[in-house]
C-alpha cells in the first residue's frame, strides 16, 4: 500500500487519526482485508512525517490469539492426517510377503501347531524354531517387527510402534489363551524393552479397549509372566513342578 494511494482511498480515515480520533482496530476496517498491521505502522509514520507530528498516541488494540490458534491447530490437524494415511497404508499392506511362495508354505505347516500353543511357550519357541527360513524373510520385509533391525526395537519408530501392538493384539486372538498383557510382558523381557515403552505399550491397548485390564503374575523364580486365578501365587506352573 503506497502513501498515494493512502491519500487517496483513504483521506477520511488520515484525518481522524491526525486529530486523535480513531485506533488502530477502528483504522484497519478501513483497510482491505490483507492489509497487515506493519503496513498501518509504516504508513502512519510516513504521514506524520507528512504532517509534521512529533506524538500521536496510537492504541493498540488487544491482542488476538485465535489467529494463530486456528493455524496451529490447522498444522497440526494436516500432520496428524500424514500420519494416519502411513497407518492406513501400513494397515493395507500388513503381512503381505505372508501370501508370497517363500512364507506361505511355512505358515500352512506350522499355523495349526502355533494356533494351540500358549504364546511365549517353549513349545511356541520351538515352533518358531522350525519356521526359520520363512520367519528370516518375514522379518527382514517387515519394519513392525523388531527382528528387522539390528538394534531391535530401539530403532522402531512410533508407527512401526503402532503397528506392531495391534499385531500383538490380533496374534493373541488367534491363540486359545491369547492375552495381550502376557504378550507385552512376554516381549519385553524377550526384546529387551524399556519399563517405560512396556507401560506406553499397555496404557495405549487400555485406552483403545484392546485390553480388558486383567493381568497375570511376574514369577518370583524365574521372572516370567503367568496366568493364574490365584492373587497369593508367586511362582509360574514350570517354577511350582518338582523338578523345576
């Protein structure tokens, strides 16, 4: 906006400002709408230049957050909906090298057997024993595993996080007595993880309704996680055998 055309557009407004008649909120509803305010700061200093005016009390008006607000809240809704399209996307594609001839075969043999095992189990980690060749494929295609890094699931991001809890979560329903916390519990002495990405890990299943908050025993021998209706048992069923 050039001090001409100030002159001319807006010769009603100039003068009532030089007589201390109008601020700043009442001059900007003159002004076309993408007027910003460092233009109405330039152009009053031209003009009091113009006019030789030493002072002239401009009020400010009160600041409005809901401007900035909008548009934070406006950024952060577009980097959600980034997100949300990976997940999506990664929802799509999950698992599909298990349909391709290298996994397929591998699964048709050893599901039936890992469908009636207790997950976790060293029948269950025997199985898997036998299922190396398409499980090695597997995980080398499959960012949602820990297995396909080398620093394990420390060098998961939060999407391969993500993903990997409702694979948890959809494993431990295949199972007879799958429990999504004897899984997280399970994994996070196997993976190694952190108490803070095991609580992260349940406190989002309980928040989504993926876990009905019942949970089993850390043994007091051995250190794994069990099930059991007794609340006063503190050894796993393998700890508690004679031969134990």
């Amino acid at each position: 906006m050039s001090i001409e055309q100030g002159e001319m557009d807006f010769g009603e407004w100039v003068a009532k400002l030089i007589n201390h008649r109008m601020n700043n909120a009442e001059i900007l509803t003159y002004l076309e709408p993408d007027t910003r305010e460092e233009d109405l700061v330039a152009l009053v200093r031209t003009l009091m230049a113009r006019y030789k005016i030493e002072e002239l009390e401009i009020v400010e008006p009160p600041y409005d957050s809901e401007p900035e607000t909008l548009r934070h809240i406006a950024r952060v809704r577009e980097l959600l909906d980034n997100i949300a399209v990976i997940i999506t996307n990664r929802g799509l594609r999950h698992d599909e090298s298990k349909l391709g001839p290298i996994e397929k075969p591998v699964f048709d043999e050893f599901w039936p057997k890992l469908k009636t095992s207790t997950y976790g189990s060293d029948e269950y980690k025997g199985f898997l024993k036998g299922m190396e060749a398409g499980l090695d494929h597997h995980y080398r295609v499959n960012r949602h595993h820990p297995e396909h890094f080398e620093a394990g699931v420390n060098s998961m991001n939060l999407i391969d996080l993500i993903e990997m809890l409702a694979d948890w979560k959809a494993a431990g329903e295949r199972h007879e007595n799958g429990n999504l916390w004897m899984s997280i519990e399970s994994n996070t002495q196997r993976f190694g993880m952190s108490g803070w990405l095991r609580d992260c890990l349940l406190h989002t299943a309980e928040d989504l309704g993926w876990w009905d908050g019942v949970t089993g025993e850390i043994c007091t021998k051995c250190g794994k996680p069990f099930m059991t209706d007794q609340d006063s048992m503190l050894l796993c069923p393998k700890c508690r055998t004679p031969d134990a």
